[in-house]
C-alpha cells in the first residue's frame, strides 16, 4: 500500500460472458466500504474501466464475482498515472 497513489484505475472482463461483480473501496480499517455493482451482459465486448480516488491511504480495493461459477471473469487493478494512462 502506498500512499502516495491518489487513484487507481480498475479494468474487469470477460471471454463474452455476461460480467456480474461487486467493487468496494474500503478507507481505513473503521470504515464503511463505498460499493459499486458491475452488470455487463458481455465483457468482452463491452469491458468495464473506471478510475477510483483512493485520498488518504491506506485504501483497499476489492472486487468479488457475483456471477455464477461458470462466467469467471478477469480483474486488474493498478495505479491510475497524471497522464491518464495507467502504468
């Protein structure tokens, strides 16, 4: 955990299945996460990126696939750049 990163930027997919996840950012070991539900009927054509402020640190992000067994999904999360492209 570092710090210094003010945002990170999250990419979920799929190999043409539908995506269905849960992403929450959890501040601090007291805190209530902030949730985000993810439904995409196709990941691989419709791929979901977001970039979300992580102020303050320690911050964790996590993202649990909600969808059934059979339509695993791929998840990358990293630090979001100034210049808008992650690194």
């Amino acid at each position: 955990a570092n710090p210094a990163i003010e945002s990170v930027q999250v990419l979920l997919k799929t190999e043409g299945r539908p995506l269905d996840a849960d992403v929450e950012l959890w501040q601090g070991p007291d805190n209530t996460p902030h949730k985000m539900r993810v439904y995409v009927e196709d990941g691989a054509l419709r791929t979901f990126n977001a970039v979300i402020g992580t102020p303050r640190g320690p911050n964790t992000v996590a993202i649990r696939n909600i969808g059934q067994l059979e339509f695993p999904l791929d998840a990358v999360v990293r630090p979001d750049r100034d210049d808008g492209l992650a690194a």
